[in-house]
C-alpha cells in the first residue's frame, strides 16, 4: 500500500491537516506528522540547537515540536523508517503565492520531500474571516496526489497549489509571480515604555503577469505551479563569469 505523509505549519490539530488527511485516505495509507504549535512564516528552518519531540497523539497522527522541515525528517527517519510514497503539505489558511512562498513553512514541508526524493504538494487556500471550506482543495489536491503517484515529476521537483474561495472555474499551471514589497514594522510601547515591534504585511504591488500564480487565482482559477530548490540565476552566469573575470584579483 502507498504510504503518504501530510504535513503542515499551522499545526496537527488544524481542520485543514485533518481535512486533508482525509482526502487523501483512498489513495494510501495516511500519516500525519505535524508541529505541535502553528509555525506559519518559519520558511525551510531546521532545529539544530535543542532537541525535538516526537509525541504519537492518535492513530497515525504524531505531533512535533518544531518545524515542518522538522516533521518531514522525523517522519522519514522515526516514523516510516525510509521514505514515504508522496509528501503533500497543507491545507494552509491563506494563499502562498508568488514571492511569499520562500517564507512558507506549507511550502517548505513539500521543499524538504522535493529534497529527499519524494513527490511533494504545498497546498493553500485563500485566507477568509470565516467558515473555510476545504473540500474543493481536498478534492484537488487528491487527484493532483493520484496523478503524481502514477506519473512523477522530474526529480526535485515539486508542486505549489493555491486556491480561491468557493468552486474553482478551473486549474492553470503557472509562474511564481512577483511584487513590489515594502515591509512595513510596526512599534509600540510595553507597560514600561520601552519599545517593541511587530512585522506587518506591507505595501504590495503585484507586478502584472498573465501566467502568475497570482493571476490565476483572482480569476477563480486554480494555480498550480512547478518549483525545484535550484535558486541558481541561470540567466546571470555569463554576466557573473565577466564580474569576477574581469574585476576580482586573487593574491
């Protein structure tokens, strides 16, 4: 039988983990190995400083305190004992899109499967002040799981999804899109008057793509975007070769 492993950063106890899950049942067996505490915006962090728990909460289901890259470790070295089938990541209240995927800790848990050698799904729904739905991104999400298991990617690589509320009009496969970002920190005063900060969303533009994984989702569309960890500028290296030809000197 397949064996699969969902993870997530909001936490094991979250509807979407469970939702998810449960989605993905009729194609394998399912573990979930997910952080004890949400840990949302914590990118590819690995604990190297302090220990780590490993913590069975129910069947199938095991609780780790630290990061999703973290669960994806434990779950391949303590809890399968090799590595699984799949590795599908979500379903993450709010879209993971665009530039903000590199601080996703939904999209680092299907990174570290991509890394390992193992098919990968990062997963996202939009953020809503609401009830969520999560059926269309379960239902999704386990039949873009099904094809993958049947048909793998190239090696290293991986898939983002984001979808919108509601049925989706359909699924696009797309391009991370960019944006204009200015970060805005907030300061307020503690009791004592002394000064602390908060990290708030700040000012975006989202630059204009017809492809963009931002794009598609505006428009009802689910994305559906191919990633791998290579963060080399292909395009830059004959640019960087003249750099250091002509302008660095080792002594």
């Amino acid at each position: 039988m397949r064996r699969i492993l969902v993870t997530n950063d909001d936490g094991y106890r979250s509807e979407g983990i469970i939702a998810l899950a449960e989605a993905l049942r009729p194609l394998g067996a399912v573990t979930i190995v997910a952080p004890v505490l949400e840990a949302s915006a914590i990118c590819h962090a690995l604990t190297l400083r302090r220990p780590l728990r490993l913590e069975p909460v129910a069947d199938h289901v095991f609780a780790v305190d630290g990061t999703p890259t973290d669960c994806v470790n434990l779950a391949v070295a303590r809890v399968f004992g090799g590595l699984p089938d799949l590795v599908v990541s979500g379903i993450n209240k709010g879209w993971n899109l665009g530039d903000d995927l590199t601080y996703s800790g939904t999209v680092s848990g299907a990174f570290e499967g991509a890394l390992l050698g193992i098919p990968a799904i990062a997963i996202s729904l939009r953020a809503t002040s609401g009830v969520y739905d999560f059926g269309p991104s379960g239902r999704v999400a386990a039949s873009l799981a099904e094809v993958l298991l049947q048909r793998p990617l190239p090696a290293r690589t991986f898939l983002n999804i984001n979808l919108p509320h509601g049925e989706p009009k359909g699924i696009r496969v797309t391009v991370q899109a960019a944006r204009n970002h200015v970060t805005s920190v907030g300061e307020r005063r503690d009791p004592k008057g002394r000064p602390y900060y908060w990290i708030e969303e700040g000012e975006d533009a989202w630059q204009a793509h017809d492809r963009s994984d931002y794009q598609a989702v505006h428009d009802g569309y689910v994305s559906v975007t191919p990633l791998h960890p290579d963060l080399t500028a292909h395009q830059a290296l004959a640019a960087v070769e003249e750099l250091t030809l002509e302008g660095v000197v080792i002594e």
